[in-house]
C-alpha cells in the first residue's frame, strides 16, 4: 500500500532553513506598494522558525490577488478556483495529515463566491490554516464592491454607492463554530508573524482575517487605524489573561456589561478591575462573538490578536480514527470477503 | 422445495417469467420484489430487475403519483433484460392496478388484493366503477385475493394490531407468489427471522403472513397450478446478485486495493447516486474515507484535493451535480491529476425526473467544460458491468493523470443481475508510480523537477505528491509553460499545452480494445449502443435472428476516445442505427467523427427501451436495406426516428 501519509521520515531533524529556501524563483507580481507583499515576508520569515519541512507544506488558494501567493512559496502548491480552496483543502488535509495546508484567500474568494466552503471548513474543523486577505474591495477584477466593503462604498459596479451590509469575517467564523480565530494587520510584520504561528500550531481549522491594504482600489482603508500614528489608539491588542487595555498609557480598556456587550471606556472612570480579562480558551463564542464587533469598521478602536483558540475533535484525525476502528474491528480490508459479503451461490 | 406439504395441484415448467409487483410506496414492494429476486437468484435462475418507485417520499396513499413497482424477470436461461411485458401483476391496490395496465398483455395474470378495491381507494385511483366488477378486466385472468383481511386474522392472536399486522401484507404477496412459482421458502424464512430479530412483533407477523400466503397458493380453490422455473444454465462460478450502485462502489474499491491508492470519495448526497456512498462507508476498512461535503462542488473539490496529495479521488453525481462540478473538471484537466467523476445519469434537464432513467448526459460529459477540455468516458453497459467499467476509469485516471467520467444511469444503478465474481488477479495493473526525483537539467546545470514533462508514450505528466524533498512544486488553473509548468500567457505556447492535452486523451484509443462486434458474416445492418441499453439491444437482436435475420451488435464501453478502429467497423455497414434513450447523441458523435449517416432511434420516456420496439426498429432497417432506399430521412435531413414512431 502506497502510504505517502506515513513516507516522512520523522527521525532526521529539520534541517535549517533561511528565508531565502522558502522563496520561490518566480517573479512576485502585486502591483507596487501592496500590502501583499509584507503578508508575503511575514510567511516567508516565520517558516524557518516553525521548524517545518518545505516538502511537508502546502500552500493551496482560489482566485484573486492574494491567490498568487502560492506561486511564491517554494513549496507544494495549488493556485486553483474561484473560492474552492477550502473544499480542495478539506480533501488533502484530511488524507495526508502529516501535511501543512495553508488558504491564502480574500475577502471576495471566501467570503462570496466561496463562503459555503468557508463556513463548512470552519464547521467541520479541518486541520488547514486560513489566511483572509481583507482589503474590502475587489482587486484582481478591478475595484468593485466586495462582501466587506462599507455600505455607501462607490465603486466601479457601485456608482450610487453600495446598498449591502457587509460581512464580519470574525463574527462569521465564530458564527461557523470555528476554533480557532484571530486577526492581525499588513503594517505590524512582528503582530503578523506572531498571529500565523499560533494559528499554525492550532489543531484543527484556524482562520485569520489580515486587514490589507490595496493601495490601487482601495488605498487607505485601514490606515485610520493601522496608520502609524493611529495604532497606539485604535488597535486593541488581545492577550490572553490579560485585562484588554490599550492607548499609550494603557488609559483606554474594555469592559464587560452585564447584558453581555462590551464597550470601550477609560480606564480612568471605571478602574482597572473593572477591565474585561481577554480569555481565548472560553468555551462559549460569546464573548468572542462580542469582541468581534466592538468596533463597527476600521475606523474605531479595534481588537486585534487571538480571538478563540479552543481544542475540538479535529476532522481529518476522527475520520483516520473511524478506519482505524473499523480495521480492528474487522480486520484489514478483504476484497474476496466483500464481494461475498452478501448471499452468494455457486454454479457447478 | 419445502417440506411442507406435498403439493396436490398441477405443476408446470415455464422456461422465463416476468413478475411486477405494484402497491403504494408505503406498501413495501420494493423489499418484496428484492427477496423474491434474492431467492431466484439463490435458486439459480439467470434475472433481471426493475425497480420503478416514484420521485415523492410519499406520495398521499393509494394515489397514482405513489404507485411504486418492482419487475423481475426470472429464466432459465440467459436473459438481459427485466422483460418488456410482465405475465404477473402483483397489484396491492387499484392505483397500482391502473397505473400498471397499459404495460399488461391481454392474457396476462393480475393477482390483486381486493381488500383495497373499496369506494376510497377507487376513487383515489380515480375509478369511476370498480374494474373487478364492470368488465373491464375481461381479458386479463383475475385473481382476488383478500390479502389484507387473511393476514389481519393469522396475526390476531400473536398480540399484534391489527393496524400493525396489516402492513404485513406484502409478505402475503411474497408467500404467495413463492408458492406460484415454485420458490423455496427457507431463504425468506431466514431473512425475516435475522432483518426483525430486534422487531420480535414485526418478525412474527412478517412470517405468519409470509407462510399464510403461500398456504393459501396452495389450498385455495383459486389457483389451478403452481409453475416452475429452472435454473439457468450459466458459466461455473460464484455468483451474487447486484446492483449497478454496488458495483460501482466495488470497483472504486478494489481499484483502490489494485493501485494502492486510498480512496477518498467526496461527494454530496443525491438520487440515484447516492448507494454508492451509502456503500462506501461501510468499508472502512479498506481505508476508504468518505466525505458527504456541503454541496456537490466541494465534493469533487475535496477529490481533487485529495488526488493532489496522492490519494484516488472520486465524486459522485448525478446530471444536477455533473453541471455543478464542470468548473472543478476543467481544473482537473489543467492540472492533470487523476480524478474520477462517476454520473448516475437520470431525466434531465434541471430536476426533471430524478428516479427515472435517461442517457442524456453523453454531450455534457463530452463537451460540458469550457475552453478545450477533453477528458475519457467509459459506460457501463448492465449493473455488474459497472464494477469492470470503474476499474477501467480508475486505470486510464491513474496512468493518463486525466479526471475520467463513468456514465451509469439510474436503471443501472437500482437494477440487479446475477454477477460471476472475477479472479481479481485478473483485474488491469494500475500502477502510481510517483515522481521520484528531479526530471529536468535548468540552464544551470541544476537538476530540478518539473511537473509538465510528460511521458513520451502516453504524453502524461509525472504525479508529485507533496512529501518528497526537491520535488517541490506549484500547479494551478493558469495556462502552463510546457515543461517547466510556470505560468504562462504565451499564445504559442497555449496553442501547444491545447494539443497536447487532446492528444493525449486521443492517444488513449491505442490502449483499449478493439471495438467488439458480436457478428455474422453478411449483416449490412449494425446496431451500435451504449451503456443501458446493452440489454434491450441485445433481446431485440436476438429476436431478429431468431426470425432468420442477420444483423450485429456493437455496444461502445469507450466514448472518449473511441476504439481507434470504429471508423473502419461502421465503414463496413450498409446501414448503422443508433438506439438511445436520449435524443441523439452518440449518433451525432459518431456523424461528426466519421461521416457516417448513423440512423438514430431514441426514446425518453424514462424507461429502458422494450426488445419489441427494438427488434421493430432493427427490422425496418434490414427491410429498407432490401428495398434498396437511403436510410430514414428525418428532420433537417438528420435521420432520427423516434421510438415511439417504430412501435
Ligand atoms: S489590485 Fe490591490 S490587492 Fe491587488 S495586487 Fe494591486 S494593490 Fe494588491
């Protein structure tokens, strides 16, 4: 029996890695100044630390701009469809777990034309690690409205402004029972680095929405709160067991009201017990669900970090388990059994 | 037979039967057809089968749209077909009577449960009188017999209702008939005693109704005779009973055991392909992962995912589902990964008739992707040719790194027949055979791989599974460089990606066998087939023949590419006549590929063709060979003939 699944041989280390081994020899092709590119360096600089092997990784994307990701990395990888990248993921990941499957998608690919794969993927908890380029608008196409695109936006396909409310792609992984999210930004490469790894060392799906900047149809979408000057105010760092504090002196913070929603305050007024302790363990998405919309748009104070990371059953690995069971229970599979397995005669 | 008592009544041999059992959905003549086709199989006739049920769940009781049938047809000899005609109809009320008559000979038998035939259930059937009554049965044999009542009375004192005991009645129908037709009854006895061993009520009510039926065959006044139906004489062997589903799901599996390859079905639940997953995942131990995906996208998504990863992808489908994963096809043929899509073709288009039988899918498979996008179809041409036919899908996926369409169809699929188990030793080779190491020298003297180098011979490019160092790799829907597998924009270089995928599919018409004509020396007419249809042709070419006739048969197990001497085959023929349960579609591959004036004889009524139609439609053109004129001039000079024209 082939077993490509078990081939790696788990006894020779890792050898060391630089960045460089992990770029491929293809020319990088976002238009200039995207912040494709520092989500790229991020992936890139963080694999050598991850001690993974390059041919034990997969990149796998849909369509778009960040679905050329995959070309970048030199690793195993599949530039494939409109918005299937999870469904295509879901099939590898859980024939061959000894794999890394990264999604490289975007706010367009899984949100639209792919959110059932998405949502199903969240749901069904396989082992892959979604990365969501959010740039709210549609790039590859050039420029119009996306799923998280603001209501009013004008666009190309938007003269008049949109009329749709758009998705939270945090509240909407929560909402697909997803175990594990966080969101993180193109402008914080250390932020970003660190996100990817705890999603990567999370069992089972983990999704990152990566606010990013399109600078050519959507330039600025996030720089009120990304924005150098603006972070210190505007992003709300998570850390779990920590009050959720944020502001130069830490003088802002968030806290919890009995009728279950969360409010930003100064710390000042209420003191600081009075502060919400972020806790990403929290079995109930609730909480999380609350923190996913403190802010209503990249343009208050908003939460960044690890949102939920809980343990659930993941799917590859109890689908490996019910073979396994069944083996057991009857044996390895028997073909001249099977095709006798129901009433059989013979003929003289 | 049974030890039971010595039958007193006449006993006659019949060499075929054909036996439809008809009630309600709810009635449970499926089940009943099932075991009585089980214990004719074990007692060693050759048989067919058709399982008619309608589309709704559960259509309101007693009413025309709920009618559900099962045909048998049981020989003593070598059949192919569930039989056009039955002799026997089981009918449990009066809508199964009326919706099944029109399919009756005059003469035939209906035996009828004429508890049912009261005023409500008349008038559900929209009878106007009752036909047990007003003559219009004048010239079918009747039998009325009270099964509801009988089987309410044996099970009176078993502590069952009798609401409860009613819906027992149907192994009054089995018992009977068992006894018609001279079965042995152990097999049944066993059966009810382990299905409703957790059911002890259900078991105890089944079995006094199943016995009651066969006393009352035996000491009714009703019944003149019992019949008998030898064994067919068929090549030694084992044998099991199977349907179309099952030999499908078999044959993924031994394909898997064959290649090596874990199989991992993804799929999403839909009529009538869903028995296949059904039986897939009881297999775990083969290793088989299967995966009921959110929508029929992901499912072939899934495949292809795990195909990328060396695992035999396969999907499901039936029409709906084909038109839904064609995207996820084209992207199989791009990255030339082995996939298999298995269609359980049914009445199109859109919903159409999802429980009913067509071959209209043949187009779709042949051209329903964008761009140029070819990729092989195999048929399979009766239930247990299914098994071979997924091998053969498994082997040509797996050695031309191609997505293979499997056509079956929803008469296939439900229908049964007697199936000689293979050697599998006999079974083809698939080998992976996985790209080891680098395949290419670059510029810098550097050995490095290249995902589209291909092979000389089968222009097939090497599969790379992740897992093995150096042979690092990207793949995507892109247009690709030849070779190197870079993206590439280059129209030259598209131009040459375009033809060398086609020849390489084309190419595969020297790797499978040579059209098989079954033949006689001097036959100007060919009927040429494909998939279901295997069986009708083959019943009305016998008939001609018998009629002193000559005429051959060809049945196309390839569509895509065709056998590469069938141009030459259909050369040879005064006149070739393509009969389809569609409107025409191998014919028009065929005028288009070879310039042949192919006569089309098609029907979509959701039914398999009858042998009569057949040999009325073989006939013609044997006369109009005779008589010296062209073949039939149909529409726009397209000579299609209809069925229903012929009958
Ligand atoms: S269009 Fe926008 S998202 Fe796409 S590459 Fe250009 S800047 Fe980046």
């Amino acid at each position: 029996m082939t077993d490509l699944a078990n081939a790696e041989s788990t006894e020779v280390p890792v050898p060391p890695t630089t960045r460089k081994d992990w770029s491929s020899n293809q020319e990088v092709r976002w238009c200039p100044g995207c912040g494709d590119y520092s989500i790229l360096a991020a992936v890139q600089m963080l694999m050598p630390d991850l001690g993974v092997r390059r041919e034990s990784t997969v990149f796998l994307s849909g369509i778009g701009c960040a679905a050329r990701f995959p070309y970048y990395m030199n690793t195993y990888g599949m530039h494939s469809i409109h918005g299937r990248a999870p469904a295509i993921a879901t099939g590898l990941a859980t024939t061959r777990p000894d794999l890394d499957v990264w999604v490289v998608t975007g706010d367009g690919d899984s949100l639209s034309i792919g959110g059932n794969h998405l949502i199903h993927a969240l749901r069904r908890n396989v082992d892959i690690t979604i990365l969501l380029f959010n740039n709210q608008i549609y790039g590859l196409t050039k420029g119009q409205y996306s799923p998280t695109s603001e209501v009013a936006k004008v666009t190309k396909s938007t003269p008049f402004g949109s009329l749709e409310q758009p998705f939270n792609p945090l509240s909407l992984a929560l909402g697909a029972e997803a175990s594990f999210v966080a969101r993180t930004h193109d402008m914080d490469r250390k932020h970003m680095m660190e996100t990817f790894r705890r999603a990567h060392a999370h069992r089972g799906a983990s999704f990152v929405e990566i606010y990013q900047n399109c600078n050519v149809f959507n330039d600025g979408a996030f720089e009120g709160i990304t924005g150098k000057d603006h972070r210190v105010d505007m992003l709300i760092p998570l850390v779990h067991g920590e009050p959720i504090r944020f502001g130069a002196e830490g003088e802002h913070g968030v806290v919890l009201h009995r009728d279950g929603s969360v409010e930003v305050v100064e710390v000042a007024d209420l003191g600081e017990l009075a502060l919400l302790v972020h806790d990403e363990h929290r079995e109930n998405p609730g909480l999380a669900f609350q923190l996913s919309r403190l802010s209503r748009g990249p343009h208050e104070p908003t939460p960044i970090g690890v949102f939920r990371d809980v343990e659930r059953p993941e799917y590859g690995a109890q689908m490996a388990q019910q073979i396994e069971e069944a083996t057991d229970r009857r044996g390895k599979g028997d073909l001249d059994a099977l095709l006798r397995s129901g009433s059989s005669w013979t003929v003289e | 037979m049974s030890d039971t008592t010595t039958d007193p009544k006449p006993h006659q041999q019949l060499h075929r039967v054909v036996i439809r059992f008809a009630g309600d959905s709810g009635d449970g003549m499926q089940l009943t057809g099932d075991r009585f086709t089980t214990t004719s199989a074990l007692w060693g006739n050759d048989l067919a089968t058709f399982p008619d049920f309608p589309a709704e769940i559960r259509a309101p009781a007693g009413t025309l749209a709920g009618v559900s049938a099962f045909q048998v047809h049981i020989s003593d000899h070598d059949i192919s077909t569930p039989g056009d005609s039955p002799n026997v109809l089981v009918a449990m009320n009066p809508a199964a009577l009326k919706a099944n008559l029109a399919i009756l000979p005059k003469g035939a038998a209906i035996i009828v449960n004429v508890d049912a035939f009261e005023e409500r259930n008349l008038a559900k059937a929209d009878y106007e009188t009752n036909p047990l009554e007003d003559g219009s049965l004048s010239a079918y044999t009747v039998y009325e017999v009270p099964m509801t009542s009988i089987t309410t009375e044996v099970c009176k004192d078993a502590g069952v209702k009798p609401r409860d005991a009613e819906r027992s009645k149907n192994f009054f129908a089995l018992g009977l008939i068992s006894w018609l037709y001279t079965r042995p009854i152990e097999v049944t006895i066993g059966w009810i005693g382990e299905k409703y061993a957790g059911k002890p009520l259900v078991m105890e009510a089944n079995l006094r109704a199943f016995k009651a039926g066969y006393h009352f065959g035996e000491t009714a006044e009703l019944f003149e005779s019992s019949y008998g139906v030898k064994p067919a004489v068929l090549e030694p062997g084992e044998y099991v009973n199977i349907t179309g589903n099952t030999a499908t799901a078999w044959g993924l599996i031994a394909a898997s055991v064959r290649s090596g390859l874990p199989l991992f079905l993804g799929t999403y639940p839909i009529t009538p392909a869903s028995d296949i997953l059904h039986e897939l995942s009881k297999h775990k131990q083969f290793g088989v992962r299967t995966f009921q995906a959110e929508d029929e996208i992901s499912g072939i998504g899934a495949a292809l995912g795990a195909a990328f990863g060396g695992a035999l992808g396969v999907t499901t489908t039936s029409g709906p589902g084909l038109d839904l994963k064609s995207e996820m096809m084209g992207l199989a043929i791009s990255l030339e990964l082995p996939l298999v899509i298995i269609d359980v073709q049914r009445g199109g288009p859109s919903t159409g008739l999802p429980t009913k039988t067509e071959q209209a899918d043949l187009l779709h498979a042949m051209y329903g992707r964008h761009g140029e996008a070819p990729l092989p179809i195999v048929a399979a041409r009766t239930p247990s040719h299914c098994f071979e036919v997924t091998v053969e899908a498994v082997r040509l996926a797996v050695k031309y790194r191609t997505p293979v369409i499997v056509l079956s169809d929803g008469y296939l699929a439900n229908g049964t027949e007697p199936w000689r188990l293979p050697d599998m030793d006999g079974l083809p080779t698939i080998e992976p055979d996985f790209a080891a190491g680098p395949n290419h020298t670059d510029a810098d003297g550097q050995a490095v791989f290249w995902p589209y180098v291909r092979d000389e011979q089968t222009l097939a490019r090497p599969w790379a599974p992740p897992g093995v160092p150096g042979l690092e790799h990207r793949i995507g829907g892109l247009e690709k460089a030849d070779g190197s597998g870079n993206v590439s924009y280059d129209g030259v270089n598209h131009e040459k990606m375009t033809r060398l995928r086609a020849a390489k599919i084309a190419g595969i018409a020297h790797d499978i066998p040579p059209t098989d004509v079954d033949g006689e020396d001097g036959a100007e007419v060919l009927v040429i087939g494909w998939g279901s249809t295997y069986g009708a042709i083959a019943a009305g070419v016998e008939r001609i023949r018998a009629r002193g006739y000559k005429v051959d048969q060809a049945h196309l197990v390839h569509l895509n590419p065709f056998p590469a001497d069938l141009g030459k085959v259909l050369g040879r023929y005064r006149r070739v006549l393509v009969p389809e349960v569609n409107t025409g579609q191998l014919s028009r591959l065929l005028r288009a590929e070879y310039l042949v004036d192919a006569i089309s004889f098609t029907q979509v009524e959701g039914v398999p063709f009858r042998a009569e139609a057949m040999e009325a439609a073989i006939l013609r053109q044997i006369e109009g060979v005779a008589a010296g004129s062209p073949g039939d001039p149909g529409v726009d000079g397209m000579a299609t003939s209809h069925g229903k024209a012929s009958d």
